[in-house]
C-alpha cells in the first residue's frame, strides 16, 4: 500500500470541523475507506511558500535516497548545506519530512494537492 499525504487549503474554523467529523465517525466504528494523512494549510500563499519548487525537488530526491542525513541530502543535490538544513527543518516543522536520529525520510509516495476555486 502507498503510503499519501493529501495537501489542502482549508481555514482553521474547517479544519476543526473536519476533525469532529473523524472523531464522530471513529466513534461510530466507521473507517476511513482509504487511510490518508492530512495536511492543511490557511492561504494558497503559505501552501505555495512551503512548497516551493527547490523544497519539492529536495522532497523527491529525498524519497528516491530513503533515509538520509542533512549532509548527504546536500551533497546529492549540490545545494549549500545551511539552505538545505532551512528547508529540511521547514518541511520537518509541517510534516511533510520525518526524522529518526541523524536520518530524515520523505515516507509519501504521492502528494495529493487539492485546491478549491470556489468556497
């Protein structure tokens, strides 16, 4: 099974509510028909400043090596390791990169963006 993560741009007041929805539906006994892992951002702009370009290269490079140190995932992307370091913390803080020791891993097979045109 692949493991995804699904991007979306939803306010705070939204996101709340669709916890709830979860919670009432686990409660329930009802499971997700696909288990998928969430992550919402406020504003298209914050969605389009974490995401920028550079990190979404550092991302797949990342998931193609597996389990890397910061030095390494530098070296093969023959970028500054201090700017590499930046954005690896950047993506770590929002979820979309996880640690273990020395060793950062970019787990998702696919990122699922879903943005809305209208509310």
């Amino acid at each position: 099974m692949s493991k995804d993560i699904r991007i979306e741009v939803k306010g705070a007041e939204e996101s709340a509510m669709e916890a709830v929805r979860t919670w009432e539906r686990a409660e329930q006994g009802v499971a997700p028909v696909e288990p998928i892992d969430h992550l919402h951002f406020q504003s298209l702009e914050t969605l389009l400043s974490v995401l920028s370009a550079r990190r979404l290269d550092l991302l797949k490079v990342l998931h193609e090596l597996g389990p890397s140190s910061v030095r390494g995932l530098a070296k093969k992307l023959n970028r500054d390791y201090k700017n590499v370091h930046q954005d690896v913390a950047l993506l770590e803080k929002v979820g979309l990169i996880q640690r273990r020791g020395d060793k950062v891993n970019a787990p998702w097979e696919r990122i699922i963006a879903e943005i809305r045109l209208a509310a």
